[in-house]
C-alpha cells in the first residue's frame, strides 16, 4: 500500500469517527435545546384541605392554587353537579386554567350526601349559619382566606346544576361574603325548599312555581333578616331545552336578583354574543351589571362549554376588566336618603343628584323597600307600587335634572318594625352611588 492510500484510509476512518460522534451528540443538544425552550412545567396540583372549620354536613374540600397566584387574590367556589365532585368539576371546566392567567384561587366542594347533590332544600340550608352544606362552604372561604392571603372583598361563587342551585343559595344566605355568582342552568333561592325531608322538589325541577319579583325577592332577603348592605352580583345562565331544571327557573331567577337589586325587570341592555344566545343585562349596561342573563337556545341541561366559563370570570371582573361607568345621559346619579321613624311609620327624603355631564329628563328611580314598607304618601314624585320593587318617576316640575343639578323628593310609608333602608338605587337603568 502506498503512503497516499494509507493517508486516505486514514482520513475515512476519521470522518466516519466524526459522524459517529456528532450521531450521538446532536440528539443531546437537541433535547437542550428544546428543554431551554420549553416553558417551565407547572408544579399547581388540586390538593385535597381537610380541617378547614366548621362542616357540619362532612364536605370535602379541593383547593387549586395557580403557580402566578397574586399576593392579595381573589376567591373563586367552584360547585359541581348532582353525581359530581370536587375533582370532576376541576377537570371538566376551564375554571383552573383560567386561574392559570389571570391569579385567583379556586376551591372545588365536594357533596358527600346520597347522589352527591348538595342541599339547597332543608330549612337549615336556606338561611344564613343555618347549618348543612352552605356552612361547611363558608368555612373554605374562611380557611382560604387566612392561609393565602385572600382578599374578602373578591370572593365569588359559580356552579352547574346543583352547584347553580347552591350558587343562588349562598349568595342569599352570604351577601356580605360573595361579591357576585354565575349560576349555569340552576334555580332561584328556596325554589327547591322541601319540608318533608325529601331533597327534590318536582314542581320547582319542572318549572311550574311561578311567584312575583317581589316574592322571590323576600325569600332571598329572608336567608339573611336585617341585612341592609351591598348584595352581590348575578349572572345566570339556561338552556331552553333543558329537560332537568326547566326553562322558566331562567325567568324566575331575573325576578328575584332584579328585585333584590331593586333594578327594573326591563333590560338596560340585550345583544347576541353568539348566534344561538341572548344576553340581557337589568339595573346596568357594562361588563359588570347587577343582573346579567344569557338565554341559550336550543341547548339543553349541561356543564359550561368552552368560552361561557371565560363569560363568567369577565363578569366578575377576574380577567383585570373594571365596572364601566353608566352613560352620564341615561344614569349617572347619587341619591341620599335619610329617614326618621316613629311606632309605625317613617318618612323617607330623598335627593337624586345628576354627577353626568349631560341633561337627565324623564328620569325613573328604582329601589326596593325593605320588607314591610309600604307608602301612604309621596311628594316631588310619583310612585308604584306602593311596596317592594317601587319605581320613583318625576313630576312636571322636575322633569328635566341639569348636569350637577339634583331635586328633593320624598314619601310617608307604614312599617312593621323594619325602618332599614335600600340597598341599591338606579337611575334609568343605572346603578347610582349612595351619599
């Protein structure tokens, strides 16, 4: 063999040594590569809380807290379905990732009872610190609360089925603890309301009790008697086929929150965010009003799908969006009102200022009563009804309010000894500010 094919024998040998090299070390750089790349995984695991407080019906209790958790978050109860749990809600809604984005803390119940439906039909669930599932609720919140930091006054509530049920359960019995609830295909508070001990109520699954606003709206105020503060936020959601929790609960739940907010039951605002839904919004126009409801057509009893849970989370404002002003020519208000009492009557004054920078005529004043009220005389105004869901409308001589103006009106009214005030007034569909 001559000296110049021993060296091309000896630069083959060394090329194939390379390529053999390089065979095995590219796949270990390449899967450097992508791991530097990759986005760190997340270590937030749903981790089961026991211990959390009261629980006098033996909840379980499931707590999701995201890896972006902020330093002061928000609260979100997650309630699952008849035959559900805890777990299964976890895994079946967009709840946690939405926690993922956006910072909140979700905590997922479980029912332990016979077909794991939670109790929103004894009597000790249907008020306030009555007992059964409602208290065991309570304590998570509490629990949350003190162990990560969570803000009291972002603590919210969403359910399907059972869990909407429960949804417009505790927003009754606990109004100075949840801030706003979105309850999918559920019914009105004390709809289910059973004194045989049974946890169903047929004539309420199937749609056919039928009360006033103004009925619906006492049951809820009588969870918590004497409460005279804020009341949170709903948003409710119905499919009209739906064949478990018919269709007209949809409309009996608008009655009650729109009464309880003592908003009017004509919608402020109604558009179609898609094609098979309409969504009407009482008392409010943006975002976040005092009632939302969104009427699915065609659908029938299910979980949220894709997107109304992300609805939801916008509602309560948990994506960073913040309560859009009223238009200052349809509502922007502040009313003061003060009272003076004696055995078995009051009288009420009442001054509705215009803060917009637009002229307000042919204005209409909404509230709500406290229970037991009712006018015998007004002046400045004219009311109807006499009690309840009452709307104020101006007389001649106020017709028209002027950007900064105001006007002084007022009423005499019988009670039984309630002399609370309302809670909430609107302008022209509007929500006002209290002085």
């Amino acid at each position: 063999m001559t000296d110049r094919s021993m060296h091309r024998g000896s630069i083959r040998r060394a090329e194939a040594r390379l390529v053999a090299l390089l065979a095995g070390v590219l796949p270990l750089l390449s899967g450097l590569l992508l791991a530097l790349a990759a986005p760190p995984a997340s270590a937030a695991t749903l981790t089961e809380v026991t211990g959390f407080g009261s629980n006098p019906s033996n909840l379980r209790m499931h707590l999701y807290v995201p890896d972006n958790v902020r330093a002061r978050p928000a609260v979100l109860m997650a309630v699952h379905y008849c035959t559900g749990s805890g777990p299964a809600f976890y895994s079946g809604t967009e709840f946690a990732s939405l926690a993922n984005r956006y910072g909140f803390i979700v905590v997922y119940p479980s029912a332990t009872r016979s077909g794991n439906c939670f109790d929103v039909s004894s009597p000790q669930a249907l008020r306030r610190d009555g007992g059964s599932d409602p208290v065991g609720i309570r304590s998570m919140i509490s629990y949350v609360q003190q162990r990560h930091n969570a803000d009291p006054g972002q603590t919210y509530v969403t359910g399907a089925s059972s869990g909407a049920m429960m949804t417009n359960v505790l927003l009754g019995n606990y109004p100075d603890v949840f801030k706003a609830g979105a309850a999918f295909s559920g019914v009105p508070h004390s709809c289910f309301a059973t004194t045989d001990g049974s946890g169903w109520n047929s004539a309420c699954a199937n749609g056919t009790v039928d009360r006033t606003p103004q009925d619906w709206g006492s049951l809820a105020r009588a969870a918590y008697p004497g409460y005279s503060g804020a009341r949170p936020r709903m948003q409710t959601w119905h499919g009209t086929q739906d064949s478990t929790l018919r269709y007209p609960n949809f409309t009996e739940q608008i009655d009650q929150w729109t009464n309880v907010h003592g908003v009017s039951r004509t919608p402020a605002y109604t558009d179609s965010p898609q094609s098979n839904w309409t969504r009407t919004r009482y008392g409010g126009t943006g975002n976040q009003a005092p009632v939302e409801a969104i009427s699915l057509q065609g659908v029938g009893h299910s979980l949220p799908t894709a997107g109304m849970a992300a609805r939801a989370i916008t509602f309560f404002g948990l994506d960073g969006t913040t309560p859009q002003d009223p238009d200052p020519g349809t509502g922007a208000c502040r009313v003061g009102y003060t009272t003076s009492a004696w055995n078995t009557g009051l009288t009420a004054s009442i001054t509705l200022t215009n803060t917009g920078n637009s002229p307000i005529s042919n204005w209409s004043l909404a509230f709500s009563l406290p229970a037991g009220q009712t006018i015998t005389s007004g002046w400045n105004a004219n009311y109807s009804p006499a009690g309840g869901a009452v709307t104020a409308t101006n007389v001649s001589h106020n017709a028209t309010l002027a950007p900064g103006a105001g006007t002084q009106i007022g009423f005499q009214a019988g009670h039984n000894g309630n002399t609370g005030k309302p809670a909430s007034f609107t302008l022209n569909g509007a929500v006002c500010t209290i002085a």
